[in-house]
C-alpha cells in the first residue's frame, strides 16, 4: 500500500526536475566536483585549482540560469522577448561569475600581492557577484509567485510551509543515509581515509536538497492544513505580540526614567522586524476572515521602533561616525522606512504591491553595495576622513586634537573603506604621518584583537621512509616563544629531539599580521621539512599557534602535529 503524500512528493519532485531541468543539471555537475575536491587538502593542482575554479563557476551560473528557466514557465511575455531576455541573461551570469571565480581561484595569493590594485579586484568581484547573485535569485521568486496565481501574502505562507516539508524530507534522507553509513564504516570498511561520509553528505546537496527547495517555493497548489493555519496565523502572531509588549514596556521605562536606550536595543529590534516581516505576511495569507484585519494592523505598531533604533543609531554616528557596522544599521532603517510606505499604500488601497518587498531587497543592494557615493566604503570614508584632516590641521597650527580620536578614523579608514580607503591614505598622507599616528596613540590597537589564533593543515597521504629507519608521530604542545629550539615528542611524551621552527612560526604570524587568512598559503609554509636534532627531519601535518600583538609579537602557545622520519 502507498503512502498518499509520498506519491505526492514524487510526482511534485519529478515535476520539478522537468521544469527546471537545466539549473538542477548545472547544480548537481557542481556538486560532483565538490564532492570529488573533498576538503581540497591536496597537491595536486587539479584538486586545489581546476576543480575549485569550475566548481564556483557552475555553482555562481545556477541562479542565471534559473531565472532564464523561471521565465519560460511565465506566461507574460511573448516567445521572442523570452529569447531576447535569455541572450542577456546568460552572458552576463556567466561573465560575473567568471570573473569572480578568476579573482578568487585562479589568481593565486602571489600574484595578488604583485598586483597593484588587487586589493580593487577582489572588492568588485565580491560586490558585483553579490548585488547579482540576490537580483537573479529575487527575480525568480518574483516569477514563481507571479506564476502562482496567489496574492504574495498567500504564496509566502504557502511557499514557508513548502519549504518546510522539503527540509524534512531532505532531513530524513541524510538522516538515513548517515546512519548507514555509520554502520558500513563500523562493521564492514572503514571509510574515512576517503571521507567517504562527508562526500556523501555533499553528494545529497545537488541529488535532494536543491530539488526539493525549488518544489517547496514553486509547488504551491495545495490548500494549508489546519495545523499549518494554527502555527503560522495565531501561534507565531501571538508570540511576535507578546514580544511587542514587551518592547512597548522598555519605551515606557525609557519615558519615565528619561534614560537613553541601550546599545543592543537595534539588534533586537533589527531581529524582531525580520522575524515579524515574515510572521505577519504569511499570517495576512493564511488567517480566518475574521482575525485578517487585526494582523494587518499588527504592522502599524512596530512603527514607533523605528524611532528608538534611529535615537540608538544616532547616538553611536554623531559621536563616532558611521562604520561599516553603523552604515548597514542606517541602510535596514532606510529599508524599513520604504517597507512601512509600501505597506501603508497596499493596506489602504485594493492594490497588491506587497510583492514590491522583493524589488526593494534588490535596489537596496545595489546602493549599499556599487552605487557611487552610497555605497558603504564610500560614506565611511567621508564620515570618518574629517577626523584625519582636523587632527592633521590641528598639529599644524599648534592646536590640540584628541589623538586616539584619529587614530580611530584611520583604523575604520583602513579596514572598513576598502580600496578607496586606502588609496585615499596613501594620496593624502606621508608613512611618516600614519606611523606617528599609529604609534603615538595611547590605545594602539590593530583592526583585530590584540590575541590572535592561527591554525594551518595540510594533508600528507604518503610518506617516502626508503632512507629511515624509524617513523614517530609527533604531538606535542609548547607553553614558550622559543621557536628556534622546539622539543619535539610523540604522544606517550618520549623525547624525540628538537627542532628549529621559528621561520615557519614567523611566516604564519607575519600572514596573520597582515590579514591574509589565506589556507593555502599557510600550506605551502608547513610544508618544507625541518631538520631534527640530533638526526631526522619533522615532517609537519597540523599547527595551532596563539598568541598576542603587543609592542610586538608574543607567541603564548603552540600545539603541533606531525611525523619525524630518522
């Protein structure tokens, strides 16, 4: 006997595969070459390059060529304007991701640092990647809601709900697949000298999890449950408005005590819009006739939120000016101010523009994002610039100006501005000027904590031992900064010998130092052997480094793995 709702989800699932064939296809060949790169700890220049680079390539063209696919199946444009579309679509996704596959893979770190304006590079691609990755995404939610029939309200509930069948259903097949796994691994083959579990895992994300995201946002004909009715339009209503009241509580006290609001009143607030732009439209779509106009209004009352997140913002801007951090806060305030005049024009008149919610998502990437002048490097530049001039000004006139005040500015200037960030430091100010404002200020402080941790692996799957007569396997764990006589022991704690390490400490500190969190780089550092005394040569699989930037560098501890061959 067949189970009713499996034979749905099958016929829901090979209806999907049909209608969005190719995307799916270019997904799952994606997959395949993620799970045959593993975690991509290899020498091989296949595994660590070609393979990544095609990888990202196919994975970066899905969303072009699910928009193309969306498309097709919307029945508002004629079939030459389709053509037409498809001829933009397709060139232009695979050019952005092309290019942010090349900056990103095959690029390599060396020949960034002897590019000029690499740094420009690496920016654009991830900005360009981003504003198209949420435009082509948007779009076809746009055109699967479109094609739907329902008003969004509706369809967002409606695709929730979906949504979460597909996450179950995938659930239960990872679940299951795991467990067999687990026990082949145990009782027949151990498997994991070929991660042959974590590839299977990946493996799952192209055959299910993909498939059936798209069948829980485009399969929307069926009517809700009742259970899907009491969860969404009065157990998630009710907690959003307990939370409300409690909200409304905190302004109270803030009234009567006439005190200003704390600092982690916006990311609450922030939380609690996120949360309730969901809750509230798929409430409004799935709700009795008679609860539907008290939900509406439900919207209304988180308007005089927006009014303490401003006065938290503010507060943090006109006495330190706008970061990377602050600006964002500033463009989710911009956002919810356009949701809340959207919403009023759909709520007083019969028009549905909720779906408008998606265009919005997308202009404001754009602007935040690659807009000249808007675009957050850019006004953390302006905003912070001034603080560098009126010290600078100041020092020449004799005048006083507070200097941790600066240096604040130029650390934001240098690690949250970007490229034009530091094009603008190296234009206007000498090394000379920087280095006394670095080092004259009373609280130096890089753009990192002072502590830092560095971590570095590298995957030996051979050992030549032809000229050895001995093998140990190293695991020790060093409390000192003497890197250049490290006592190396295996792990019953016998002596082995010792080891000068400090040029590979050195070089990871100094990639730590200068930001560059870059694993393959770390690599190919661990990788040349060192030379044991009094015989052999470590060969090193895995070091954890930390320590402290503080009137130089302090290395507190450092736990190394790896093999001595003598």
């Amino acid at each position: 006997m067949k189970f009713k709702w499996i034979e749905e989800i099958k016929v829901k699932f090979v209806d999907v595969v049909k209608e969005y064939l190719f995307s799916i296809a270019i997904f799952l060949v994606a997959t395949v070459l993620w799970t045959i790169q593993g975690d991509g700890i290899s020498n091989s220049y296949i595994i660590k390059t070609i393979i990544p680079f095609l990888k990202l390539l196919l994975y970066g063209i899905v969303p072009g060529v699910l928009l193309c696919e969306t498309i097709y199946h919307y029945h508002g444009y004629f079939e030459k304007k389709k053509t037409i579309i498809y001829a933009v679509i397709i060139p232009v996704s695979v050019v952005i991701t092309y290019y942010y596959a090349w900056v990103n893979v095959l690029l390599e770190s060396s020949l960034k640092e002897n590019i000029e304006n690499a740094e420009l590079l690496t920016e654009t691609a991830f900005d360009i990647f981003v504003c198209y990755l949420v435009t082509a995404v948007g779009l076809s939610v746009y055109f699967i809601y479109k094609r739907s029939g329902e008003c969004f309200e509706t369809y967002v509930a409606k695709a929730f709900c979906g949504m979460m069948k597909a996450l179950l259903v995938y659930g239960i097949i990872d679940l299951g697949i795991l467990l067999v796994l687990l026990i082949f691994d145990a009782l027949i083959i151990e498997t994991s000298s070929i991660d042959l579990i974590m590839r299977c895992e990946i493996m799952l994300v192209g055959l299910v999890a993909y498939p059936c995201s798209l069948m829980g946002i485009s399969k929307t004909e069926n009517d809700f449950s009742k259970f899907s009715k009491i969860v969404l339009a009065y157990i998630f209503t009710g907690l959003l408005a307990i939370a409300f009241f409690i909200i409304y509580l905190y302004i109270f006290k803030i009234v009567f005590t006439w005190q200003f609001p704390k600092n982690q009143v916006f990311s609450i607030l922030t939380a609690l819009f996120l949360f309730g732009i969901v809750i509230w439209t798929m409430a409004s779509g799935c709700c009795q006739e008679r609860f539907l106009k008290p939900i509406r209004i439900m919207p209304f009352l988180f308007i005089p939120f927006i009014v303490l997140q401003i006065m938290c913002l503010y507060m943090r801007v006109a006495d330190y000016g706008f970061t990377r951090s602050r600006y964002f806060g500033l463009a989710f305030i911009v956002f919810e101010i356009l949701y809340f005049a959207m919403y009023c024009i759909d709520f007083f008149s019969a028009e549905d523009i909720t779906f408008s919610l998606i265009f919005i998502i997308i202009a404001m990437t754009f602007i935040v994002l690659v807009v000249p002048f808007t675009n957050y490097k850019s006004v953390v530049l302006m905003s912070q610039k001034h603080r560098l001039e009126k010290y600078f000004a100041a020092i020449s006139k004799g005048e006083d100006f507070e200097k941790n005040v600066a240096f604040e500015a130029y650390k934001t200037i240098r690690w949250e501005s970007g490229y034009v960030g530091n094009k603008y430091l190296e234009d206007n100010y000498s090394k000379e000027q920087l280095e006394e404002l670095k080092n004259g200020s009373e609280n130096e402080y890089d753009n990192k904590s002072d502590n830092f941790y560095i971590y570095a692996y590298r995957d030996v799957d051979s050992l030549d031992v032809e000229e050895y007569k001995e093998i140990c396997f190293v695991d020790c764990f060093i409390s000192s900064d003497k890197t250049n006589q490290v006592q190396l022991e295996t792990t019953s704690g016998d002596y082995v010998g010792t080891a000068d390490l400090s040029e590979i400490i050195d070089k990871l500190v100094d990639l730590e130092e200068a930001d560059i969190n870059d694993d393959n780089r770390k690599r190919e550092i661990i990788s040349q052997n060192v030379k044991v005394n009094p015989k052999g040569n470590f060969i090193i699989t895995e070091v954890k480094v930390t320590g402290e930037f503080d009137a130089g560098t302090m290395i507190n501890s450092i736990d190394i793995k790896g093999y001595v061959l003598r």
